[in-house]
C-alpha cells in the first residue's frame, strides 16, 4: 500500500459524491522530518501533515469517484488543482474526513468540488469541524492527449486502490 | 440575454478558471498567449460555461480536435487551405483575419480569443431560444 492517502471510504454515491477518511498518525515517518527540532533556533519538534498530502487525498477521493463512473476503465490523472483552501493544521490523531462531489463529468475529465473536514479525538463533541475546500480538475488521458498513446494496462487504477475499496467493503467493478 | 452580459459571465468563467484578474479579459485577449491557458483548461472552461450558462457543449464544439494532427490541414507548420476552411467550418464564431495572413500552425491558438467566446455563447443561446 504505497502513497495511499486515505484509509477508508466511507461512503459512495456512484457518479455523484464520496466521503473517505484519513486517520493521521505519529506513525507516519514523514511526520518527524515535517516539522524536526531546530535546537539552534531553539525550536521543538512539530509534526504535522503537509497541506500537499491533504490535497492528496482529496484527489485520491475524487479519483477514485471519478474512476468509479468508468468502472475504473479510464485512466483518471488529477490534472489541475483549481483551489485548495485549508485553514487548520492537521495533527497526529486527528481524522480528516474528505467529502469529494462531481460538479461536471465528460469522456475527456471531470471537475470536482471538496470538502476536508476535522475531527479531534480530544474534542469529541465538536464533531467534523470544516478546515477548507480542494476543488480538482481530471483529465481521462485517452481522449485528451491528441495522438499521445499510453500503455494498455491502467497504471492508476492499480492494486492499492482495489484493496482499499475492498477493504471499505465496496465491490470492484468486474471482480 | 445581451451581449454584455454574456462577456461578464465569460470575463467571470475566466477570472475563476485561469486565475487572472478582471481588467486581463479584455475582448482580444488570446486564451492562451494573453491568459495563459493550458490544455486542461480549456476543460475547465466548458463544464464552466456550461454551468453558467446552462447549455451542453459538445466534445471539439468550442475547441476543435483532431484538426491540427491531420496532414491534410498542416503542412510544413502551415495551416493548408483545406485545413483554413475546416477551421472556418467547425470555429464559425472565430475571427480568422490574422491566421489567413500568416497561417503558421503555431499562430492557431491566437484565434481563440475571448471575443470568440463571447460569439460562441451568444450563437448557443440565440439557438436555444
């Protein structure tokens, strides 16, 4: 399971939304180098999950909503990245939720708005808090690349995705 | 829906989807050389003026393709006669002036244009009723 930055989906409305989770973990190895201890400025250690992995994972989600219209025939590139907006730093412990919808969905890509939500174990009460917005463009790379040809065997549907989805107990099409 | 209208709707679908700013989007400007538009954008731009406007825009409708692969159309890095006339077929909201002057391949994506795109909408809406 490599670069996968979601654990779970939670939820799937085919060609319309999906909801999926991120549980962050001091685990993570990437943590302890963003941000390590500066002693020579005096600075303690801070993890935290970069902002470019957050997007991430909301174009994971996306993209795999957007496969998932295909059954994962098309090979779905995130293409533009048309905002990202996130407000609070995610810590380890705490869960982001991603909620990716299908604003509009071609042959050649589709557009996607996205919410990232938070949730701190330490503040149960509070619920999902909303942090920010990552809207997604994606391009289907075999009707958009003008003579371009890319392999046969789709190189971003690969095994990682389907032993998420199957681990989320969401069928892969044609299995 | 006037004209106007139709170029601030367009002016706002391309402020949001190329991060330019307003006074940018003027009637000439060129998607790409002026605007800086990519490929992808011009996805971006057709679900865009789709939503806005609430017509469907139809695969190479707005933005040709498979036009300029065909080397029936170019040759040499020049745009063929053939290929000037299925350009004029498929872009009739197009100004092809300054393309049948000098028609290097390279000078087609200057025919794409904001005022181009403002014939465009108002043609869809015309015929919608």
């Amino acid at each position: 399971m490599r670069w996968m930055w979601i654990d779970r989906v939670v939820e799937l409305v085919p060609r319309e939304r999906l909801v999926a989770i991120k549980n962050v973990s001091l685990a993570e190895e990437h943590l302890h180098d963003h941000f390590a201890a500066d002693p020579a400025r005096d600075l303690p250690a801070t993890p935290i999950m970069p902002m470019s992995l957050v997007v991430e994972g909301m174009a994971q989600s996306a993209g795999i909503l957007v496969g998932h219209a295909s059954g994962f025939q098309e090979k779905v590139v995130l293409a533009k990245v048309a905002k990202a907006e996130l407000e609070r730093d995610p810590t380890p412990g705490v869960t982001l939720r991603y909620t990716a919808t299908i604003q509009s969905l071609t042959a050649q890509g589709a557009s996607t708005q996205g919410v990232v939500e938070m949730l701190d174990h330490a503040n149960p009460g509070a619920g999902f808090v909303r942090t920010g917005a990552v809207d997604l463009m994606f391009s289907q790379v075999d009707h958009n690349m003008s003579g371009l040809e890319f392999p046969e065997h789709n190189f971003v549907f690969g095994e990682s995705f389907q032993t998420l989805l199957r681990s989320s107990g969401i069928d892969w099409p044609g299995a | 829906m006037e004209r106007d209208e139709i170029f601030q709707k367009v002016q706002e679908v391309l402020v949001d989807a190329l991060a330019v700013d307003e006074d940018e989007v003027t009637p000439e400007a060129s998607l790409t050389g002026d605007l800086g538009a990519e490929s992808i954008d011009f996805l971006d731009i057709v679900f865009k003026l789709e939503q806005v406007f609430g017509f469907k825009i139809e695969q190479g409708e707005l933005f040709p393709d498979n036009v300029m692969q065909n080397p029936e159309y170019v040759q040499g890095g020049r745009v063929t006669e053939a290929g000037m006339a299925e350009l004029k077929r498929r872009l009739p909201h197009a100004d092809f002036s300054k393309l049948e002057g000098d028609p290097q391949v390279t000078r087609v994506a200057e025919i794409f244009t904001v005022d181009a795109l403002v014939n465009f909408c108002e043609a869809k809406l015309q015929r919608a009723g």
